[in-house]
C-alpha cells in the first residue's frame, strides 16, 4: 500500500474549515491529529456511531485512534504510514459526521 502525501498548512486549514462548515461542533488539530469529542444522549448510540463508522473505516481502509466511555465518543485520525495527516483523514471524519448527526438530533 502506498503512502499518501501528507497534508501542508494551507491544505490542513482548507479542509478542516471545509469539514466544520456543516459540523455540529468543531474538528480540531490536537498534537498533530485530527480530533472530535462525540457526546451522545445513550451509550446505545454511542456504540452505533462506533459500529456504523467501522463500516466505512473498512471501506476505505483506514481506522482510528478512538476512546469510548458510556455516551462519549472521542476520535483522533492520522495516517500512520504516512507519519501525519492526509486526506484519508479527512475522509473519515467527512463520512463519520453525517453519522453521528443522525443521532445526535
């Protein structure tokens, strides 16, 4: 598998501002991952979010650094290969957002 090219400033900034336009809270840049704290209503919910992200970290092949504690749900997202963030992270995130609202309206 090859290494995708890690993401300079400029293309961190664009696609973050580009994830959080329609977010519910904000992604950040912690420590050199990309980063979100999920807080849902059950625990139940909390475990969908994880099972239904898993699906797609499969699909593409990519999967997180994640933390679960009853209703929370912490994620942070970097490439290993590539010793940073690429826009496989940003994918992720920009498929596991649309998840998370759905249960968290």
């Amino acid at each position: 598998m090859s290494k995708p090219p890690l993401l300079d400033q400029s293309q961190l900034d664009a696609s973050l501002a580009e994830l959080n336009a329609n977010a519910l809270e904000p992604w950040q840049i912690i420590d050199g991952r990309l980063h979100r704290r999920y807080e849902f209503k059950t625990f139940n919910d909390a475990f969908g979010f994880m099972a239904q992200s898993a699906m797609e970290c499969e699909v593409l092949s990519h999967h997180p650094k994640w933390m679960n504690v009853w209703n929370v749900v912490e994620i942070d997202l970097l490439t290993h290969r590539a010793g940073g963030i690429t826009h496989l992270d940003f994918d992720l995130a920009g498929r596991m957002e649309p998840l998370a609202k759905k249960l968290l309206a």
